[in-house]
C-alpha cells in the first residue's frame, strides 16, 4: 500500500449578461409536431439511400446503436440548411454583431451532434431574408435536399441588436413555419452571441426529441495561465468563448463542482495551509462558509437537489468518503477501507447512489454504493487502473478513465451500468483523463495532452466530433454546468 503522501499526490494529480429577451414565441400544436418529427424520420430513412448524401451522416461514430440511443443521437441526423442572416441597417455595429451571431449559430448548431448541415456550395442562388422569399423547390431538391431551413435578418432598433429568426419544414410548403423568434438585445458581442445561443437552443429542441440544448451552459476548470505554480479555479462558455477566472488566491485550487442550480462552485483550496473544500457563490462572487476538517478535504459532489455534499477526507486517517448537508455539517462517513476513497459522483437520475474510486483492491476502480453506504459493487472488474466517474444525466452510463496496462496510457471510455458494455471514446492521442456530462446527454468535456500540453476539449459521447475550448497554459479538472 503507498504512503499517505504518495496517495495524496495521486488524489490531485489524478483527480455580465446581456438583457436579451424573447418578444416572440410561437410553436406548432403538439399533433402537428408529432407529424413533423414523422416526416423527419422518413425523410432521414429515404435521404439515406443515395450515396451523395451518405457523407454527413457517414461521419458519425459507428459505435453501437444502445449507446447513440442512451445519449439522446439515435434518430436519423436532420438535414438542416443554416443561412446567413443579413444586416438590414445601416448601423456601422450592426455588421460585425451580425457576422459574430451566423457565426455562433453555425457552430452551435454543428456542435449539437443531431444535424447533417448542409453544404452553403448546395445552396439555392435566392437565400431567403422573409417568408415570402423561400423557394421550396429549390431547398428539397438536390443538391441542397434540406429537410428543415434556418433563415432571418438583423436589424439595430433604438440602439437595440433586434434580430429575426426561423425554422420552416420545407418539406411542408402548406404549413412550413416550425419556429419564429425574435430577440432584441444590447448592441454588444455578448448580447449577439447569447441571442445566437438561445435561438440555436430553440431549434435544438424543437427538432432533438425535447432536449433542451446545451448553449448557454458553461465549463468550470482548472487554470495554471497566469502562475504555473499556483493553478486557479476558471469559467468558460460551452464554447471555450470567454475565459475568466474565478479565484485568485495564489494558492492551489483543484476539483471544482457546480451545484445543482448553477449559483455555487464547490472546489478544493490550499489556501489556508490546508486542502479544504471552499463553496463559491457566483452570484455574490463571496466565499460561502464550509466547515474546515483535519487532513485532506478534496473532490467535493452536490447531491442532485442540492441539499448535500459529499467528498472525500482523510480526517479519520485514511480518505474516506463522507456525506455531509450543503452547509457542511451532520457528516455521515460512507466508506470503511484501507486505502484512497476518493472522487464521489451521484447518480443524478435518482440521488440513490454514489460512484468513487477506491484503490483497495491494489489499483484504482470505480465502485458504487447506495447513498447511505450500503450496497457496495465494483463497477470495473477488467483489471488496469479505472478512475475518474461521472455519471450521465439519465443515469445509464458512467464515463470514466481508463488504463488496462502499467505501460499504457489513459482514455476516455463509457460502461452502461445495466450490462457492463463499455465503449472506448479516445485513441491513439495522448493522456485523455476527467470526462464530465453535458446536461444534454449528448456531450463530455475532458482533458487531454494529444497537442503536448493539458487542456480541455469537448466531445460528442460516442467520441466523435472532438474540439479543443483552451490552448493558454495547462487546463484540467472541467466540470459541464447542469
């Protein structure tokens, strides 16, 4: 068994909005949406035929149909055209914020893991700016073959960003309009952007099955940019746009975890001498009083409704797993074993059970237990080192990182707690370690050195469609907002 310090070294190294508002909102009944979604399905069966359409679709991981189905991607990908929306003032801003929103659009829309976009080269000559200008015709024959089409403008009204969007079934010339937004916001960047997310999270879950999209969530992690001695707690959009920090205490701070309604941070500190757990409001931007323990205090977890924490300490002498309420006190101890216990996760979909790893058995593995303690399993019997849980939200699958040999190196894999099936994400690209769900299903976060350093990257959870969100310093320990 290694030493205590040898085991601590392990724990951490292994461990302004705008005032954009919607003004207009309206939807197709439930029974005309269901037939759409009918259409849609079809459509994808038939498009799927020819092989000139086969690209988009081709590209997707080709992992097994129960894991494309668990993560929320196993409907046919939707044909989706994305227009650029033109400025129709002649406002000098109104430009560049019109180019920044198709821009975050686009992407947005490419990230969500659902669509095949299709290619601007396919487009029809007349891109349409009113409803009146759409040629149907010229949508759903090839090569554009749309199914669904995104179009719109933006105009600056009183010194507002005003922006027009929708969503037509051009495969339903009789009845095509799916969505029609209007937002107005603050003539700034941020305002375009978030009025480009909001509207791309609309479409999202019009067309996803009603999962709403992830846009305006943001990424919690681990900076070391600014002193590579002292690793700070940061935040960033889903995106990678907009990159702060959150502390500033010239201290370590590790392992930060988003409460349930995304108004708290709970982490690891140094700053105090000691590895305590600090809770951070980002609300008032203060630190919330969280009882100090003895030893190591590290790898904090909210429970789903937000009423309790546990985490690991080595108060008791080894680290343990124990449960406390989100105040910090009436602690429960959970796990009794020679050895780490470390990095507690709760099942989200029940708030019943709680994963951590455990070195017990010799090497790191994930086990899970009741949220009292009892029932205890070992999830990962392959052998190798297991570490690094997060539980999906429909509570399905645990991803986690895995090493199968002392000379290997890790990657991202996914079990499906039910049968033990499990899927290999990432190969052959360095250490790739920490996943973490998206609220979505559909989406990790993780870290990986695959471009020399360690940095955070994001994922479609059959390991497709991989982007890097930070490139300044070393990047690590993300955590996707709920």
């Amino acid at each position: 068994m290694p030493a205590l310090h040898e085991k601590r070294h392990y724990i951490l190294q292994s461990s302004n909005t705008s005032k954009g508002r919607n003004i207009t909102s309206k939807r197709r009944s439930p029974s005309s949406m269901k037939r759409l979604r009918f259409r849609l399905s079809v459509f994808a069966a038939v498009m799927a035929l020819p092989a000139v359409f086969l690209a988009p679709e081709a590209t997707r991981s080709q992992t097994q149909d129960w894991l494309e189905i668990g993560i929320n991607r196993g409907q046919p990908m939707v044909r989706l055209a994305v227009t650029e929306f033109p400025a129709r003032s002649a406002d000098p801003a109104l430009a560049s914020l019109t180019q920044e929103f198709n821009q975050v659009l686009h992407n947005d829309l490419e990230n969500a893991g659902i669509f095949a976009l299709v290619s601007k080269s396919h487009f029809p000559v007349k891109v349409p700016v009113e409803p009146a200008d759409v040629d149907f015709k010229g949508w759903t024959d090839p090569p554009a073959s749309a199914q669904m089409l995104v179009f719109g403008k933006t105009e600056a009204v009183n010194q507002n960003l005003v922006i027009t969007g929708r969503l037509f079934d051009v495969q339903n010339p009789a009845n095509p309009s799916v969505l029609p937004k209007r937002y107005v916001a603050t003539l700034n960047e941020i305002s375009a952007r978030e009025s480009a997310h909001r509207f791309a999270n609309e479409i999202i879950q019009t067309l996803g099955g009603g999962v709403p999209g992830i846009n305006l969530t943001r990424i919690a992690y681990v900076s070391n940019r600014r002193n590579a001695a002292h690793p700070e707690i940061w935040v960033m959009d889903y995106d990678g746009f907009n990159q702060r920090p959150i502390t500033s205490y010239g201290s370590l701070s590790l392992t930060p975890r988003w409460s349930p309604d995304n108004t708290k941070l709970a982490f690891t500190s140094y700053i105090l001498g000691n590895p305590d757990i600090f809770v951070f409001s980002l609300e008032t931007n203060r630190r919330i009083p969280f009882p100090r323990y003895k030893g190591l205090n590290t790898t904090p977890a909210w429970s789903p409704d937000g009423k309790k924490i546990a985490f690991c300490s080595s108060m008791s002498g080894d680290p343990e797993i124990y449960l406390a309420d989100a105040s910090g006190y009436n602690l429960q101890r959970l796990s009794f074993a020679a050895g780490v216990d470390i990095s507690p996760i709760w099942n989200p979909k029940t708030g019943n059970e709680i994963a951590f790893v455990s070195d017990r058995s010799g090497s790191p593995q994930i086990y899970i237990m009741s949220s009292d303690g009892a029932n205890l399993r070992r999830l990962i019997t392959q052998g190798g080192d297991a570490s690094g849980p997060a539980w999906s939200p429909n509570g399905q699958f645990i991803a986690f990182q895995w090493r199968l040999t002392d000379t290997g190196t890790y990657d991202i894999y996914v079990v499906e707690i039910a049968t033990g099936r499990i899927v290999q994400l990432t190969h052959d690209a360095g250490r790739n370690e920490h996943p973490w769900w998206a609220a979505d299903g559909r989406h990790l976060c993780f870290e990986s050195t695959r471009t020399g350093s360690k940095q955070v990257w994001m994922m479609l959870a059959d390991g497709s469609n991989v982007k890097q969100l930070t490139k300044e310093g070393d990047n690590w320990n993300s955590s996707w907002s709920n």
